[in-house]
C-alpha cells in the first residue's frame, strides 16, 4: 500500500507511504483520493490528516516515474489538490522532516497545515529546469507573500518550517507530538465553516508592478542561458494579476512549455546520471561495506592537503604523511589558511574551524599511519614513485585497510601489482582543488574487492563528491577524453588560431575556463611531462608542438608568471602575449602551413567532438558503464556546461549523424589522422540512435 487509511476517533489519518519520500507516484495519488472517497463517506468520520510515513510528509513527485505515462494519468496531482480542496469535510497535513515540490503543492491544496519545527520546505522545480506544476506558483504567494514566495520558487532552496511559522501557510507549529496535534486540531475545526481555501485568499502588495519589474531584471541578470528562472516570475505574476483559475491555467502552459526545452532535459539528465552513476551492475546495493572510521594521505601537498580537508569536513580523522618535516609545516600551514579563510567569509564557525584543524595531524613514520582503515597516495605522477609508496604501504598497513591512488592516469592494476593484496587497492582520482571540485573518479582494478568499491561509493557520498566509477586505462574517463579536445586546441593554434580566440569561442559554448586558460591555472609542464611520456610509449600520435615551444621558453602558467598568457603579480587575469602569438605563428610558418580564418562554431565542433568521440571509444571499451557517467564527469570534473548536460548528451541533442559528418569533414583537413570515428559512434549514426 502506498497510502494507510486509518480512523481516529472522528479523525480519518491517510498516511502517505511510498519509500524513501513518499513521492507522488501514480498508486500514491490513487490510494489518496480513494481515502478522501472513503472518509468522505463515513457519517462517523468529521475531518481528515494527510500525513506522511517515514522520513518525509512528501518529496514531490516519483522521480521513478518521471517520463512515462504514469507519471500524468489520473488522478494527476491536480486532480488530487481539487478533491481534498472540494471537500465538504476540513483536511489538514501534518507536515514533518520534508514537503518539497507537489508535496508542498498537496499541503498547499488542504483546509490547514500544522507542521513540526525543522520541516524542509520547498518548491525546487526550478532546479530541474521546470517550474511548480500543481498550483505552487498560485498558491504559495497566498500564504507566505509575495516576495517570500517568489524568492523561494527562484531558487529552489529549502527554508525550515520555523521560519515560515508566523505566515498563513501554517496554522499551528506543533510542539511534541505532530500526530497528537494535527488530530486534536482537526477535531478543534471540524464544525467550522465555511472551509478555508487558500485560492480565496487575496495577495496584497501595493507596488507589485514595481516589485515585478525589479525582479524580472535581477532574474534576468542571474538566469545566464537557464529560462526557468524568469517563467517562475511571470507564473508567480500571475497570481498577482490574473483570477486564480486563469493563473493556474498559465502556470501549467508555462509548465508544460519548460519541460520541452534542451535547458530542462540536460538538468533532468544530470539529476538522474548523478544518481546512476551510484549503481554498479555486479555490485549490489547490500554488498557489504568496509567502516571508514579513520584515514590517512601520503603527501601534504595541493593535492594531498585538499583530500585531507574532505575527511576533516565530514568529520574522519585523517593523518598526512610527508618525507620531510618542512614539507610538512608548509602543507598543514596551507591547510590552516584555507579553513581560516572559508571563516573569514563566514561560512565556517570558529567552532567548525577548531573541529576540522584538530582532525588533521601530521607524520614523518609511516609506522604512524598503520591503522588508518583507508590510504590515499597523492604523490608525484611517476610508476616509479608509486611502486616504492605501495610496497611501504603493504608492509604497515593493517589488514582489511583499503588502498588507494590518487593517480590521474598511471594503471591502477600495475600499481596493484606492487602488493601482496590487489583486492584492497583501487584509484581513488580527486580533482584539483580537492576540497572543492565536485568529481571523484573511483577506478576500480582487475582484481578490486567489490566490498572496495562499494565502500568507495559510500565514501564518495560522505564525503559530498560525484563518484562515478572507471575502467582502468590510460587517463581513465576525464583526462582520456581531455588529451583529444587538448590535441585539437593545439591543431587549432598551427591552423590559424591564438590562444584567446579559442578559449572565447568554448567558453562563450558555455565552458568555465577555454583549454589555454585551463593549461596555464593547472601548470603546462604537467602536461608536457605527460607528452614526454608519449612520444616514448606511442610515437604514432601527433600532437601541435606549440605547447613544447611554451614550455622550453620557462612559460607554465599562472604559478611562473607566464604561460599562454601573460600575468601581473597579484593579478589572475590572462593578458594575450605578443612573444605568444608571434611564437605560434612562426611554428606554422616552420610546419609551411598557410595560416587561415577559423570560425568559432569550427573551434568549438572540434574540441566538443574530439570528446564525444573519444568517449564512444570509452563506452564501446567498458571503460565507462553508462554514457550519462561520461556526462557526470563533464559535468562535476571539468566545466562542462550544465544547460548543455555533458558531451555525450550535447552529441545526442546535435544529433549523431550531424556529428558524424562534422568528423568526417574534419578528418579531411590538417592532421585528420586524430580523427578516427569510433565505431559505437558510427554505428548508433548509421541507425538514427542516441547515447542516451
């Protein structure tokens, strides 16, 4: 049963109970209305609780049945919000832990609402590139006022019920018991009518075309390229200057309107590729995990320093290991100021500040760190380094204690291989900086435990990162797909570009940073230390030698004041470089190449496809279960932009036959041979497929 129909004394009690937040799925709906039918036909029953079991009143809609057909037969929400609104006995909700979305929307449809502190209460549709579909966008301005309602449906964000406490949206705060009260008040209004409804109320707010007009410019401001935030202002307009039927009316046009654009697809593609990214076929959900009470990180610094601060952030005690005392200082005094700096914008307590910085402790012994249940090597990107690292790590650490590489793109199973326990080792890749960026690539090896990579899924979720699960291959899922878009940014520059052309064409795309900028904020001996290791291990790729020439004239970026750009001390901001631009041009003229004009649609097809490309070679390989997990990756790792939803699903959007005659149009030009179609690209083409 998805709804309990009890009776209470003179009280009928539907609880809602659909696991895990009760989400108004088709039977739910259903199993409502039919308990409305059944109280409203009992002489002996005088009023109605709506409620809900377990850890929510209701989390909205079933994401389970998000597209298909149930998820708008009837009774549709609004067809549940209009038999608890008509009916001739009072209903109210008790409303506990969360209403959020049509959960909000069904509270806001009942006579009253009684409510325990600490309720999440919310209309996040926006977040998913929608607006509220069952009259939240009416409604919610009737009881909480205007600006409150409009703030609220703009943002999404949760606010706690005790802040709402002295509008109309509650009729009492519960003290105690909720179920106790909620009864108790619904005998109290049993006889009282007529029944209060909350479309009769009426808005009151003087200027409200002024107060509209300011928001629809701030909105529009704040929106960038997402349309759902400016349509949530016009619905909630509408409550304002339209009757209430004719609001709702346009609400749902509005609605119907916002689910249909590429926008809204892309954040409900990320919303549910964030949560499938959590499933791993031969890995149950109840495979056992290991506990993680502890953990300990071989090295303090960047890198090293940033995975620590994750496990001090979720409240894990976490020892950092270095070589040499000064090393040491330097990491844990970074570490300091990075907390005393999140304080300083007061989104720290000096009491959290305290709590994290004590949970942090260093070591020169590796003897010190024996007991740790997980270690993370986040040293320098060598197999030589690793293998000396590992096989220390054998020796102390205890039993049963996990074992991982920060690595970015060296074989986890050759890094296994240097242990006498290759089930406990997996890649645990963390992104720079590692207390901020959202992805965690979790490679799991040949012989990696399934208990390790369940408990490193777990792990991934503590800890607030997108884990999403690798083969093991050179560069694994993220940098993998980054060698081709970089290899192709370099071509670019021998063709015709510069520097600050390519990087405005990607990020006007949508991209955070271009591939230039990118180089220089990450240190552009990084990847010619990488490169170095290529033209050993597979001569056959060509890469642009411009970056080469960037690197032997001293220029690495930001950190050397100089990379492809030029800096000022104290200044982050890219100034084009003369010396640069003259370089490159000087390269083509050495390769006799004749430079030409490039349009900007050309420079962003061939960096986007050179990753589409290589991650239908990723999927058709295994290395990556599912295309949405490539997204995921794109999406948390590496900016990609969100309203486009990853590359596989921006491909898919494009259309793959369109992509496909862009790489064959390509392949025909300088250095086509980077330009092999991949053969699951072809295929899904050739039958009018998509990835997704």
């Amino acid at each position: 049963m998805t709804a309990e129909y009890k009776v209470n004394g003179a009280v009928a009690v539907i609880t809602l109970n659909n696991p895990p937040v009760n989400g108004l799925g088709h039977a739910t709906r259903s199993a409502i209305v039919e308990g409305m039918k059944k109280a409203l036909s009992d002489n002996a029953v005088k009023a109605v609780v709506i409620t809900g079991a377990g850890k929510a009143f209701s989390g909205g809609a079933d994401i389970k049945e998000f597209n298909s057909p149930k998820a708008s037969a009837e009774p549709s929400l609004h067809t549940v919000i209009n038999v608890i609104e008509t009916s001739s006995k009072p209903v109210v909700a008790a409303i506990h832990s969360v209403a959020m979305g049509g959960g909000l929307e069904l509270a806001l449809g009942c006579h009253y609402r009684v409510a325990a502190p600490g309720a999440q209460i919310a209309l996040p549709e926006v977040k998913l590139g929608i607006l509220p579909g069952a009259g939240g966008t009416q409604r919610l301005p009737r009881v909480v006022g205007l600006e409150m309602a409009l703030n609220m449906i703009v943002s999404g964000t949760p606010v706690p019920s005790e802040k709402l406490a002295k509008t109309a949206l509650f009729n009492q705060l519960a003290e105690g018991d909720l179920m106790e009260a909620a009864v108790a008040f619904a005998n109290k209004v049993a006889d009282v009518r007529p029944l209060p409804k909350v479309r009769d109320i009426k808005i009151d707010y003087p200027n409200y075309e002024g107060f509209l007009q300011f928001s629809r410019n701030t909105v529009k401001a704040m929106a960038g390229p997402f349309p759902a935030p400016l349509k949530c202002v016009e619905a909630v307009a509408a409550a304002v200057t339209m009757k209430f039927d004719d609001g709702i009316k346009f609400e749902r046009d509005l609605f119907v309107e916002l689910v249909q654009t590429t926008e809204s697809k892309a954040l409900r593609h990320a919303f549910f590729g964030e949560r499938a990214a959590t499933k791993v076929p031969d890995v149950p959900e109840d495979t056992p995990t290991r506990p993680i009470k502890s953990a300990a990180v071989i090295g303090a610094g960047t890198m090293g320093g940033g995975i620590a601060m994750n496990f001090a952030n979720a409240g894990i005690p976490v020892t950092i290991l270095e070589m040499k005392q000064e090393a040491l200082d330097k990491g844990l005094a970074t570490i300091r100021k990075n907390y005393e700096n999140t304080m300083k914008k007061g989104k720290l307590t000096p009491e959290k500040f305290e709590q994290r910085v004590g949970l942090i402790k260093g070591t020169l012994s590796y003897e010190e760190i024996g007991q740790a249940d997980i270690v993370i090597e986040a040293v320098f990107e060598d197999i030589g380094v690793k293998e000396q690292v590992f096989k220390k790590l054998d020796e102390v650490m205890k039993q049963g204690a996990i074992l991982a590489s920060n690595t970015s793109t060296l074989d986890v199973d050759k890094i296994a291989s240097f242990t006498k326990r290759p089930q406990d080792v997996i890649g645990l890749h963390f992104f720079s900086p590692a207390n901020v960026m959202k992805l965690l690539e979790i490679v799991r090896g040949a012989k990696t435990g399934k208990d390790v990579l369940a408990t490193s899924l777990q792990l991934s979720k503590k800890i607030k990162k997108t884990g999403v699960v690798s083969g093991v291959c050179d560069g694994f899922i993220g940098n993998r797909m980054i060698e081709q878009y970089s290899r192709q940014a370099g071509f670019l520059l021998e063709e015709g570009c510069l520097p600050e052309q390519v990087d405005k064409a990607i990020e006007k795309f949508g991209f955070a940073m271009g591939p230039f900028r990118m180089g220089d904020l990450a240190g552009n001996d990084i990847g010619w230390y990488i490169r170095k290791r290529r033209y050993i291990e597979k001569p056959e790729v060509t890469y642009s030698k411009t970056a080469d020439l960037l690197c032997e004239m001293g220029r690495f970026g930001q950190k050397t004041g100089a990379g492809w750009y030029d800096y000022k001390p104290g200044d982050r901001k890219p100034y084009p470089s003369q010396v640069v631009n003259d370089m490159i041009i000087k390269h083509s003229a050495d390769l006799g190449i004749e430079r030409r004009k490039i349009s900007d649609q050309e420079i962003v097809e061939r960096l986007v496809y050179a990753l589409v490309n290589e991650g239908a070679n990723i999927l058709e390989e295994g290395i990556a279960m599912r295309a949405s997990d490539i997204d995921m990756v794109y999406l948390t790792g590496y900016g990609f932009p969100l309203f486009r939803g990853g590359p596989m699903f921006y491909a898919d959007t494009v259309g793959l036959q369109n992509v496909m005659m862009s790489i064959e149009k390509y392949a025909k030009g300088h250095q086509g041979v980077a330009w092999k179609p991949a053969q699951l690209l072809a295929k899904l083409a050739a039958e009018g497929k998509t990835f997704n």
